[in-house]
C-alpha cells in the first residue's frame, strides 16, 4: 500500500491529472511567491498594493478567463479553472475574487453575449491583466432579487443613457471597464461601460470587516451616455447576469475549499505543536475530534467539486448543480474555519495565522454569488416543485 499522507487521508490528490496537477503548482507558485508573505498585512490595511501589477502577474499565469476559448484566454477545462480557484483562494478569497469578477463575470458576460467588436476590444486585454473589469449587478437596495433593480437605460436618439446606482461591486474602484445590467423598455439588458465615460464613478466601500484584500465599491451612474453598441446585443432577460453567476459560482464551490484546506492545516500543524496539560493538544480526543470532522467535510466538499467539474466538462451542469455545491462547499467550508480558530485558541483570532482571516472572509463568500437562502431556495424548488422565493 502506498504511504498514508495525513494532510490527504482520502488520497485526493491522486484525482488529479498531471494538466491539474501543472496548474495547481503554477497558481501556488505564484501565491507562495507574491501573496502569501504579505497577504495578512494587505487585510490588516484593507488594500491590495500595485493591484495593477498584480492583475497583470495573473494575467502572464493564465487565469484571467482561463476557461474561456479564443481572445487571448486559456481555453483551459472547467475542472482546471476550478483548481486554480482552490490554490487562489487557499491564500485568500479576495484573491479569487478579483480572478473570478474578471473572468467568470466580466469577461464571461462580453464572450458569451457581446458583439465581436466588443469582444476584440476587451477581452485580450483582460485576459492580459491590462485592462480590469467589474460587474454591476446589486443595488442599494435590490441584492437576491435583481429583477427589482432600479438602475435604468433608456434610449436617447440612437445613445443609451444610464441612470441609478449599483452597490457592493468587486474591483469597481479600479476597473477599467464595468458591466453593467440596467432595466429598459425591452427588458433587463447588459452595457459595457468604459469607467471613464462621463457621469461614472466608483467610490470605493471601507468599513468593511470580510474580503478586506479586495476591492469593494459603489458604482454611480448620472446620466451616462453610451453609444448604440456598448449594449450587449446577443441577450436580454435575466438570464444574461444569472448565466454569467453560473460560471462565479461554479468557481466558488472550488474555491471555498482551499480556504477550508489552509485551515485544516493551520489547525493540524497548530495541534501538534501547542502543548498543554503536558501533552500536544492534537493528543486530546477532543481536538481530535474537531480535526476528524473537519477532515471529513473538506474531503467531501472537495469530492463534490470534482464532481461538479467532470459535469461542466462534459457540458451536463445544471444551475441547480451548482447551488448545491456553492451552498454546501462554502457553509462547511466556514464551519471548518470557525472549528479551527477554535483549536487554535487566542492565536485562532491573530492575523499573524491564516484563519480568521478565512474565517471572517467566507462571511462574504456566503452572501455574494447568492445567499444561502438564495441556494436553499433553489434546491428547494427543484426537489419539490414549489417556489417559496415570492
Ligand atoms: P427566474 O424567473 O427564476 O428567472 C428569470 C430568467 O432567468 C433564467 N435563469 C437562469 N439562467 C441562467 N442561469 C441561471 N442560474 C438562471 N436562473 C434563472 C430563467 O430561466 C428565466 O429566463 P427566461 O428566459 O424565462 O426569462 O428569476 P427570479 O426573479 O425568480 O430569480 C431567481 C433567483 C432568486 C434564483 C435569482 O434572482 C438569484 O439567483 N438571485 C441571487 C442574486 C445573486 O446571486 N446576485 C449575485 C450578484 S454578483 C456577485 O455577488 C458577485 S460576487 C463576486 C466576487 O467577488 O467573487
Ligand atoms: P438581501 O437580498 O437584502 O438579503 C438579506 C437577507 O434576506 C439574506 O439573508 C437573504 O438570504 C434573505 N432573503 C432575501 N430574500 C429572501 C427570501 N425570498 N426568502 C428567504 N430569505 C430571503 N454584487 C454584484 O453585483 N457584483 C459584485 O461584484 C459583488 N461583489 C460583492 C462583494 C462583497 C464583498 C459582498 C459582500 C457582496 C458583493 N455583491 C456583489 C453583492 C452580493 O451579491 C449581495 O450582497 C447578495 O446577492 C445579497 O444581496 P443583499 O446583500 O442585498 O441581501
């Protein structure tokens, strides 16, 4: 029998090909070069230093759309996108944030439903790292219902001219383009915003106590006029944002993983070294306990993800697929958090450990991409036929 390694009982890492394997290595590589050292001095500040620099490094890895075909991207499966969201957030989820606003939602918006021009215009400079997007879809006052929003496009001549306010927008502040969902006469419709255009601007949100290593920020539209094609022209519905979620999502049920991994290893290498009552902790039943129950819902989860991959691949994943697994991976991925900051104790709430920071960040992971709720809803729905939603 091959040797047991105890930071992988289940033996997962076998599930990997040697293509997964590469962009595990490549995407830890640069995390454990770049990021890491300083990642709990950018949360401790509530900034990313030289982000352009650091969408650009991203950009040479090839992450940004790396599961997107033609214009620069990858072209990547969908089971490697994912792993390289687990390595990614494995150092912090604003870090897979920025990946997964850039490439599942922004650049996944102008590919899927924008005109050529549109897509030759942007997406090699996104895929780049030249050029960062943002996505706009939460309002003030409208987040799990989004067919209530209140921004607006109307015509004006052959222009558009955009009005109201979105809110909570990952990269807003710093984006050079932005996607934004407006209602109109004919529906809700996507526009792709050039952020300099006059009557935008993106002042960014502090305060904020989760994903402090991200950018978060308000995005203001007063009277901005567009011209006839900054429209996306190949949608209009819902179906336009919800399909772009989709793609976020699928990322997160990955990435929420990683987080889970940095904490089950903090905590088993915090377990072994912490002695007291003259023993390491990781000698008490209960600690054991606490690692074994953490063990067992990060092998599961990560199971999950890989099944999930192996569907999208194959092109069979269902939206309601994805809620299960964004609902379940990120729920025990922050239960697996909260257990570790547990074991480690006082230091469990330092940043000088990964793991109140992970903690603290899921927080966000669990609202953004759809709520809990949103997910239980929708699994709701589809075993029992019912909708509880309105
Ligand atoms: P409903 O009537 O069910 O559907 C309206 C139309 O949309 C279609 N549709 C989908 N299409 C593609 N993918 C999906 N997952 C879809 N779900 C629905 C549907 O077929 C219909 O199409 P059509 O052609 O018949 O019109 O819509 P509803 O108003 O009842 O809403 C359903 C609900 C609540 C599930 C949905 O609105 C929802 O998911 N709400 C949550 C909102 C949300 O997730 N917001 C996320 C904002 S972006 C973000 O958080 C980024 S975080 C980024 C980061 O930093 O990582
Ligand atoms: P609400 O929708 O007001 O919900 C409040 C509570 O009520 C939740 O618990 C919810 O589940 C519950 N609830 C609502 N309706 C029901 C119901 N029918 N049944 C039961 N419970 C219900 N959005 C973007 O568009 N782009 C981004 O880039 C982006 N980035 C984000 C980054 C961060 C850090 C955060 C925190 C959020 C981000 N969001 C972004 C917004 C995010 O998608 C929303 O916060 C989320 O969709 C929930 O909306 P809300 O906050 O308005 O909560």
């Amino acid at each position: 029998l091959p040797p047991l390694d105890p930071q992988d009982i289940a033996g997962l890492n076998e599930l990997l090909t040697e293509d997964e394997k590469a962009v595990a290595d490549s995407v830890r590589r640069l995390c454990a070069d770049r990021i890491d050292p300083y990642i709990g001095e950018w949360f401790e500040r509530g900034e990313i230093p030289d982000i352009r620099g650091l969408a650009k490094e991203l950009g040479e890895l090839g992450v940004l759309g790396m599961h997107l075909e033609g214009y620069g991207c990858a072209g990547m499966s969908a089971t490697q996108y994912g792993i390289a969201c687990l390595e990614l957030e494995a150092t912090d989820s604003g870090l897979r944030s920025l990946v997964s606003v850039q490439g599942s939602l922004a650049m996944f918006a102008i590919w899927k439903w924008g005109s050529e021009e549109q897509k030759q215009q942007w997406l090699p400079r996104m895929a780049a790292g030249e050029a960062i997007g943002c996505f706009g879809l939460t309002e003030p006052d409208v987040g799990s219902d989004p067919a209530s929003m209140r921004t607006r496009a109307r015509r004006d001549g052959s222009d558009w001219v955009l009005d109201g306010r979105k809110m909570w927008i990952t990269n807003g502040s710093v984006a050079d383009v932005a996607v934004v969902w407006a209602q109109t006469d004919e529906g809700v419709r996507g526009f792709v915003v050039p952020t300099d255009t006059p009557g935008f601007s993106a002042p960014e949100i502090k305060h904020k106590l989760s994903l402090r290593a991200s950018v978060t920020s308000e995005l203001v539209l007063d009277g901005v006029r567009l011209p006839a094609d900054a429209v996306l022209p190949e949608v209009t519905g819902l179906k336009g944002p919800l399909s772009c979620l989709n793609e976020a999502r699928f990322g997160i049920v990955w990435g929420a993983v990683g987080a889970a991994r940095s904490c089950l290893q903090a905590a088993q290498s915090y377990a072994a070294e912490r002695t007291q009552f003259g023993k390491p902790i990781s000698a008490f039943q209960l600690t054991q306990q606490k690692l074994v129950d953490m063990n067992l819902e990060y092998t599961k989860a990560l199971l999950l993800a890989f099944h999930l991959g192996k569907r999208k691949d194959a092109g069979t994943l269902r939206p309601e697929q994805i809620s299960l697994g964004k609902l379940n991976n990120v729920r025990e991925a922050l239960q697996i958090c909260r257990t570790a900051r547990t074991i480690l104790g006082a230091n469990g709430i330092s940043l000088e450990y990964p793991v109140i920071r992970h903690m603290t960040n899921l927080e966000s992971v669990l609202t953004y991409e759809g709520t809990s709720e949103m997910h239980t809803l929708i699994l709701g729905q589809a075993m029992t036929g019912q909708s509880a939603f309105r």
